[in-house]
C-alpha cells in the first residue's frame, strides 16, 4: 500500500488493495486493520507515559477520533 499524507481522503483503490492483500477475505482485512488499531493504541499509550508534561505543554493524546 502507497503511503498518504495526513488528512488526505482515502482512495477506493486503496481499499481494494487491503482487501486484494488478503486474497478478497473482508473479514480478514478488518481483523488486522482492528488489530492494527489496538497496537497503535498500545503504543501511543507507552509514549504517553514516557513523554514529560513540559515536553507537550500539557498537550494529552487523545484515544478517538473527534
């Protein structure tokens, strides 16, 4: 899959090439996009707790979309 910048729509053909990866199982691509998920959220929880509250100017992630 191409990378895209932030922000930017995604793209039908993006689709279909998570779903051409796992040979047209839908279930499958939305298992490992889930999954993808629980790590980002794992990691993003990690750096939460390594990154000072001066370092962010008490800036805090937040865990879901607004």
């Amino acid at each position: 899959m191409r990378e895209q910048p932030i922000g930017e729509a995604v793209e039908n053909d993006e689709r279909e090439e998570v779903i051409a990866y796992h040979r047209g199982d839908t279930r499958a691509a939305i298992d490992t996009l889930l999954e993808d998920i629980r790590h980002l959220r794992r990691q993003l929880t990690l750096a939460e707790g390594a990154m000072s509250r001066g370092m962010t100017r008490g800036w805090r992630p937040s865990y879901d979309r607004d």
